[in-house]
C-alpha cells in the first residue's frame, strides 16, 4: 500500500527535476511553459473548480498582467517584472467591479456574462494605442540589469516558475483545509444548499476569484518577462481560457494536482503540433480541445483524477 502511494510522488519528482539535467533547450523551454501553464490552470482552479464557477474570461487577468509587465518597460523604463505587482492590483480591481454583478447569474448564464466580458476586454486593448494597439508591445532587447530577467536559457525562467507553482499549490492546500475551503466545495456542489446551511456565497465567491486573479495575473506577466512580447490575442485572447478550463478538466477540477496534470499533457501536445504544422495549428487546438471536452464530459466528468481514483478503488477490492 505504501509503495503504491509512493511511486506517484516519485514519478512527479523526476518530471520536474529532469529538465536541470536536459541540455535540449526545446525541452527546457517546454517545462517552462509547462510550469507556467499550471500556474494559470491552478488559479483557475480556484473559483473553476472548488467554487464551479466556471469562468472563460480568465483571459482578461493574463491580459492585464501580461500589458503591466510591458507597460512600465516602454514607458517607465522599468524592469517588466516591476509590473506585476501593478497587474496583481488591477485583477483585483476587475474581480470587484466584474465579479459582484456576474456572480448573479448561475451555471451557463456566469460562463457566458465572463467570456462576453473577455471579448470586451481584447477588443478595447486592440483600440488602445498606449498600449500599442493590434501591434503589442517588445521587451528590452537586451538585459539592462539583472532585474530585467533576461536569460539565453529557459532553466531559470522554469525555477522561477516552479518557485511561484509551489507558494499557489500550497496556498491552495492549506485553502482545501480551511473554512473557505469548505464553504466553495458547498457552493460549487449547490448553491441553494449551501445558501440554506448559511454559507455567505457571493462573499467566498468574491475570495476565491480575488485568489484567483491575482495568481492569474502573475502568470500573465511572468509569461511577458519570458516571452518579451504580448499583443492582444496572446494577452487576451479567448484561447488563454479555454487553455486553463480544458486543462483543469483533463487533470480533475476542484482537485490540487488535477491542473498539473493537464498542464503536463496538454503543453507538450501543443508544442509538438506548432512544431510540425509551423506555427500555424490554433484551428487545430480547437478541434483537439473540443475532442478533449467531449471525452471527458462522455467518459470522465471528473477528469484524470476521478479515473485514478476509480482505478485505485477497483485494484483494492480485487487485491481484498
């Protein structure tokens, strides 16, 4: 029993230990995106998940942090990471003006009001020529200082990350055991239960999705310090959510390691087609997204974590 318990939490060691030993910079380069792309899905996880709020305007806070980060190097000279802090303050800013009124609608209705709110979003920045309009805005060219986090390799950029994963998976945890905790698996398993057992919903809601911008934000802006560029589809496009809610779903909504996962699956896959169709594969990643969501909603409705722990049980009562 105890090996069986243990060679999971190996395996995931190995994984993320063995790009510091991989002198293949596309392999670095990968883990790196695969760290980040689990922080975006772990934030999301947040209100998606445990409060099933399923949100597809998370766009808008990689958005803002992404345009932060950019936004004090060309006009303020700064460091881009100087802009995170400043994307952090303006996800909290949307949560509260676009959080309390959505948080009124339920179900399909809250998903819709969040992708409107998306499009909105990508459509004033493509308007906005302070922050260069449909063009996007460029990094430093060149590393300035040590703080403007210029690297030739992906590795630092990976530890970086993995540094960030770890402080919101233990957040998250220590969340998962806390009041709050309990209160958004109420809400999301039913909110007119949880409303008559005297949960404050749309307060724990607000939390969850001030938690979960603020990390989504952060995301956004790391993904510019490393990327150096961000225009309005990368910033806010409505692919940057649909990434965080299929891969969330892949791994196991609602679960602390179930956007890991997905994360670990999907980037790789994703990589791959850009390499072997040049680029040119976004039509391809809908289609393979909408494959993804059908499966899982036919077969798995609670993603890869449900299915192990299906697998686990079955295992157990044939060895009993």
């Amino acid at each position: 029993m105890r090996l069986s318990r243990a060679w999971p939490a190996a395996l995931l060691l190995v994984l993320v230990a063995s790009p510091f030993f991989s002198f293949n910079p596309f392999y670095q380069r990968v883990a790196a995106l695969v760290a980040l792309a689990a922080i975006s899905a772990s934030a999301w996880n947040v209100i998606g998940g445990y409060a099933g709020q399923v949100s597809f305007g998370h766009s808008v806070y990689f958005g803002v942090g992404a345009y932060a980060a950019l936004l004090v190097f060309t006009k303020l000279g700064l460091p881009p990471i100087a802009g995170a802090p400043l994307g952090i303050l303006a996800s909290l800013a949307i949560s509260v003006i676009a959080g309390l009124p959505t948080f009124r609608l339920h179900g399909h209705y809250f998903s819709m009001a969040t992708f409107a709110i998306a499009a909105l979003a990508e459509l004033l920045i493509i308007n906005w020529n302070f922050a260069g309009g449909a063009i996007g805005m460029m990094g430093p060219a060149t590393a300035r200082s040590p703080a403007d986090l210029l690297f030739r390799s992906a590795l630092p950029y990976y530890a970086i990350f993995l540094a960030v994963l770890a402080v919101l998976l233990w957040l998250t945890h220590r969340m998962q055991r806390s009041r709050m905790g309990f209160y958004l698996r109420a809400i999301g398993a039913g909110e007119r239960a949880a409303q008559s057992l005297g949960v404050p919903i749309r307060r724990y809601k607000l939390y969850a999705l001030l938690l979960s911008g603020a990390f989504t934000a952060l995301a956004g802006s790391l993904y510019a310090v490393m990327i150096g560029f961000i225009d309005p589809d990368s910033g806010f496009g409505v692919l940057i959510s649909v990434n965080m809610v299929v891969m969330a779903a892949l791994g196991g909504a609602g679960t602390l390691f179930g956007p890991l996962v997905g994360a670990v699956i999907l980037v790789p896959l994703s990589e791959a087609s850009n390499a072997i169709l040049g680029g040119g594969s976004s039509g391809a990643a809908y289609v393979a997204y909408g494959v993804i969501i059908m499966l899982i909603a036919r077969f798995c409705p609670g993603g890869l974590a449900e299915w192990w722990r299906v697998l686990t049980r079955t295992r157990r009562r044939r060895a009993a």
